[in-house]
C-alpha cells in the first residue's frame, strides 16, 4: 500500500474493474479469439494477438490444428453490412482480396518498431472507492 492506495500488479491489461458497494471484482476480459460468419468468408474479429501468438508456438510442419474460435453474432453484420457507418472499412473486408492471416506473417510487411515495455498496475483508493488501471514502465 503506498499512501492509502493499494497497488495490484496485472498479469496483462484486459481486465475489467468493477468497483460496487466498496467490493472490488476484476473479470479478464477478451480472453478468447473470436470470428463472425460473413456467408462467403469467416473474418477474425477479435483476438488478433491471440491468433498470432497461437499460430507462432505452432510447429510449421505440424498436422494438429490449435487455433479455436468463438462465432460472434450481430456485430459483424452492423459493422460491415449495408448500412455501415465505415462503408470503407466494409468495402476492404469484404472486397475480392481481404487480407488474410497469413498476410501478417509476411516479413516484407514487417518493420522493425521500438516499443516502450510497459506493465499494468490497478490501483485501489482505500479513502475513496475508486480503481483505476495505470500503465508502468518497466
């Protein structure tokens, strides 16, 4: 505890505070790759960085599929069905070429990029019941 706060390391940022009534409850959030069903294509909608992290402990040569999915319902059509609000981004997703999974794996589509480690930390008021989740440099 450092001056009336209590200081919680995360194991990773997704994470859902709800404070009520002086009860803290944390609820991991989007802990599951999810794709939607487009008719002619199924398009990855959620978990990008699960599929990757996935796909790359996977062997190349290995015959086991690993990736698992949850089909998500209703976002998908509001997102990219005929009344979109971002009939840009619909037109891409669903034009002749989309991009594919595999087309994030393609090292000419990589550049190199300095990132700044970071770590989650949620913090607790013990003098007013609030929370909030505050990234530290490492």
């Amino acid at each position: 505890m450092v001056s009336g706060t209590t200081i919680v390391d995360l194991p990773h940022g997704e994470f859902l505070v709800d404070l009520r009534q002086g009860r803290l409850q944390l609820t991991e959030a989007a802990r599951f790759i999810s794709v939607a069903d487009l008719g002619d294509r199924t398009l990855l909608w959620a978990g990008y960085h699960r599929a990757y992290a996935v796909a790359s402990q996977t062997v190349p040569e290995g015959t086991v599929r690993v990736l698992l999915a949850t089909l998500i319902d209703g976002d998908a059509d509001r997102f990219l069905g005929a009344d979109s609000d971002r009939p840009e981004v619909r037109d891409m997703v669903r034009g002749d070429r989309p991009a594919f999974l595999a087309d994030f794996f393609d090292a000419n589509l990589c550049m190199s990029v300095n990132l700044r480690k970071q770590r989650p930390e949620l913090h607790v008021s013990s003098q007013f019941p609030t929370a909030k989740l505050v990234w530290v440099d490492e």
